[in-house]
C-alpha cells in the first residue's frame, strides 16, 4: 500500500513534504539554503552535548540560556576551542548578520 504524503508541521500550512517536518518555506532560516549539517563531523551530537555542558548551557553573548551551539569564528572549525553555547535567539541574529 503507498504511504500517505507528509503535510507540513506549521499549523495551518498544507504544503507536502518528502517526510516528517517543515516544509522549505518553513525551515530554520539558514538551514534549508546551506549545506552546513553536512559539512559537520560525524561526532557532531556529542561534541555539542560537551560545549553545551562546558558552558553550563549558559550563552556567551547573553548569558541566557543556551540549547544550541555556535561556530565562534566562521568557517568549518570544529574543534571544542571554537565551539560556544549560545540561546537561539542569539545564534539566529548571529547567522543573519554573517550571510
């Protein structure tokens, strides 16, 4: 029996989507132009869960607190020393100043 097609998880959008999730207008800003996930390393999970403990899940830039983790300085860094917990708000400002 074919799979029923996926609908978008915003409210009220109808929009069809290849499995569960958001549709493209809908993704993360960033996310749905970039390459970026792919281009981090395979340890990725648990080197975020190190920084997000390092930093006491604490932001850098408001000190509020921080579910995601940042690249300090651009680029594919990936080392703990260039990696900082930051809130979403901030990571979001971030990446729209840097693009």
């Amino acid at each position: 029996m074919p799979r029923a097609k996926a609908v978008c998880s915003t409210t009220d959008c109808r929009q069809t989507v290849k499995a569960k999730g958001k549709c493209e207008q809908h993704q993360p800003i960033g996310w749905h132009t970039s390459n970026r996930r792919e281009r981090l390393p395979g340890d990725w999970s648990r080197r975020r869960l190190i920084v997000l403990r390092r930093d006491n899940y604490t932001c850098y830039v408001c000190s509020g607190d921080a579910t995601e983790v940042d690249h300090v300085d651009r680029g594919d860094n990936h080392s703990l020393a260039n990696l900082a917990a930051i809130c979403r708000e901030c990571h979001k400002a971030k990446t729209l100043r840097e693009r």
